[in-house]
C-alpha cells in the first residue's frame, strides 16, 4: 500500500480520562421519528466500544439530511440517540445543541461508560462553510480528536477539515482506518488480475474513475445504463437505451484508451430488455449486442453474465462500483446477483463501493461474503478517482 495513506488512528491515542470527539456518519434515513436502517449507527459501534473500554468519553457528533444551517426538527437526532442506546447498550445523554454552554457542560460532566450525542451539526451554518470559528468552538468539547465518518471526508466541512487544526494528532476512526486500508491498497500494488465492474448510469460520474483505474486494471467490466452509451460510442444500436450523447466522445476515447493500454474491456453481448423503464414487466432477452427500436436495455443478458463470470473467476483483486442493472426491479436484478455470485465464489480480494452496489448486496444478501464493502458513497468515488479527500487529508500522518 502506498506509504502516504497511513494515518494516525484511534489505536494511537491514550484515551483514558479523556473527552474524545468522533465525528461519526449517523446520516440515517429516519420514518416518523424512528431510525428506519441502522446500518451506519452500527459501523460506529467497534470505535465507540474501543474508546469506552479504555475509560475515555466519547462525545459523538454526525450530520443529517440537509436542514440550510438553521434548526429544524424534522432534522434532529434525538431518535438516533435512542437507536444508539439500543446499539451500546450503554447510557448515551443527548443535548440540544452541538456548540456552547449546555453541550461544554455535558461533555465536561460525563462519567465512565457513558457518551454524549451532539445535535445535528448542520444545524449552524458554520459547518458546511468549514468557518473555523464554528470549529474552535466545536473543539472546546473535547481532549482528542476521531474521525470515523468515511461518508464525509470528501467535503471540507468544519468537523472534519478546520477542526483538526486544534488535535495533534487527529486520528481516523477503526472504519474509517479500514475504508483508507482497503481502497489505498487498490490505489498501490493489488494481487492481480485486476478486475474492476463499473455500472450505474451515467458515464459522467465516472470518467476520473476510469482514467485512474485504466492505468491500473487488467480487465473492465462495463454495465448499467453506462454500457448503452459505451455500445452507442461503438456504433452499436441500442434502442431506447439511455444513452448520453455528450459522453460520447469520452466514451470512444476511453474504449481507445483501454485498447491500446491492454486492457480488456467486455461490454454487454446480450440484454434484458423492456418497452419501457415506467412499467418494465418481465423484460425479454435480447440475444445479441443490438438492441432493437422500441426497446431500452434495463440488465445485462445470460450470455453476459456468463462472460463477466469468467473474468471475475480468475482475478486476484475485484473492484465493484455500481450495479449492472434495474437491480430493485426483478427480474432486472440477475445480472447483478450473478457478477454478486461470481465475485464470492471467487478467490478474489473484493471491495465494493457506492451506495447503490451496497444496496444491491444487501438484499442478495452477500454483504458479508465481500473482503470489504465501502460505508462511503461519494467519497469512495473520490477516493478511487485519484482526487485528494479534505477530511483524510488533514488527519495526521503516521511518520
């Protein structure tokens, strides 16, 4: 892995005694005032237990929704609070605000065993301007400093850029030391053959992606609603399929690109295909590359799968970011199920990342088989895409 992305962590910090704040990824969608999926609340929890277990305080702020920088409650995280004293199964105090003399106050009369939840930082409006006046007041909370929110470090917001000026060192979290392992280690020297899937729609989102991977990777497999325009650069037909024609161009030149760097690049040979995306049905295969007018391809086809399966058979290293199909609408799902199945019974180290792909892996239930599936979305994205991360860069590095 390469040197420069090891950083200070958590494990570093003798916490006993000590205020410690975790900026943590409690963005959950939330139903009528309860955590509708806890699933971030949970990847919190080792830090959180880890900084208990040594007798600090852990003092636990997070973002949620977008409420502008003004109070709103239909934004608090009082039913997160609740969720996470289910979670720990230890008392966790939740005040009001995130800055000043009621949340000083609490963090400086913790007792052992007990955490504090501060009120959703976008609550003021000094956060998402990463004012570093907000941020001086944010530290006043604490003695250390953790970041475990892997989901934010690619935006420069006060709670984790301008606040690591007042921690020396500002550590990464027990997730967040994972996500920098596991996707550093795709950006340094990976077992090989090196297979990266990309899907999703659009191409756009993904060109720093691929001109960082092409270098990298020994194979690319391309579906989702990207492959379309992809296949129309080609001059294949494609119906109805999405196609954007202003990645056309960048479509072509990266197909150029992947020929005469040796890379494989497989598109879709065949597709499940339907009339329409607003009421898909069953869909029906279509055989060959073209695909006929009237129809839009909404999932790679049997022939694909298969072909995208030996690829992924002998890999060393896999590479997932986004599904290759209408995954939430079967029967548009199996492409993604059979690279998801390809992919576990391989020997593979595999990551994936993006919201979508982690979505598409829960519900086929394969989360788990993966080597590491990434909490972070954009970030992972950014992160891949060779782009410097504001919130990775300014925790220390280890010497």
């Amino acid at each position: 892995m390469s040197g420069s992305m090891k950083k200070m962590s958590v494990r570093d910090l003798d916490v006993t005694g000590k205020r410690v704040f975790v900026r943590v990824d409690f963005n959950v969608p939330l139903d009528g005032g309860r955590v509708a999926d806890d699933t971030r609340i949970r990847a919190s929890l080792p830090t959180l237990q880890w900084i208990l277990r040594k007798q600090g305080f852990p003092i636990l702020a997070s973002h949620l929704g977008r409420p502008k920088g003004t109070p709103n409650p239909a934004y608090t995280l009082a039913p997160v609070a609740e969720r996470l004293r289910a979670l720990l199964g230890s008392p966790v105090r939740f005040v009001p605000d995130c800055v000043g003399e009621e949340a000083e106050q609490a963090s400086r009369t913790l007792v052992e065993g007990e955490a504090l939840l501060l009120e959703n930082l976008r609550f003021h409006a000094g956060e998402e301007k990463n004012d570093p006046r907000f941020a001086e007041k944010l530290a006043r909370l604490a003695d250390a400093y953790v970041n475990d929110a892997f989901g934010s470090v690619h935006r420069a917001h006060a709670s984790v850029a301008a606040i690591c000026t007042h921690f020396h060192p500002a550590t990464a979290g027990l997730l967040m030391e994972r996500e920098i392992d596991y996707l550093g280690g795709l950006l340094g020297s990976p077992a090989r053959p090196y297979v990266a899937i990309l899907g999703g729609a659009k191409v756009a989102d993904k060109v720093e992606l691929v001109k960082n991977l092409l270098p990298r990777v020994d194979a690319m497999l391309i579906g989702g609603a990207m492959a379309y325009t992809f296949l129309s650069a080609r001059g294949v037909d494609v119906g109805t399929s999405r196609v954007e024609k202003v990645s056309l161009p960048t479509a072509a030149g990266i197909l150029d690109a992947a020929a005469s760097a040796g890379v494989r690049i497989h598109l879709p040979i065949d597709h499940r295909a339907a009339a329409s995306l607003e009421n898909p049905g069953e869909g029906e295969i279509v055989p060959g590359e073209a695909i006929p007018e009237g129809r839009m391809g909404l999932d790679i086809g049997p022939k694909t799968c298969a072909a995208f399966a030996r690829e992924i058979a002998t890999a060393g290293t896999v590479l997932w970011n986004g599904p290759v199909g209408l995954f939430e609408h079967p029967p548009f799902h199996l492409g993604s199920l059979a690279v998801a199945e390809a992919v576990v019974s391989s020997k593979a180290l595999s990551v994936a990342g993006g919201g979508d792909t982690a979505a598409a892996l829960a519900s086929f239930s394969l989360a788990e088989k993966f080597s590491h599936v990434s909490t972070g979305g954009g970030a992972s994205l950014e992160f891949l895409s060779g782009l410097t991360l504001p919130g990775v860069a300014a925790l220390t590095d280890r010497s």
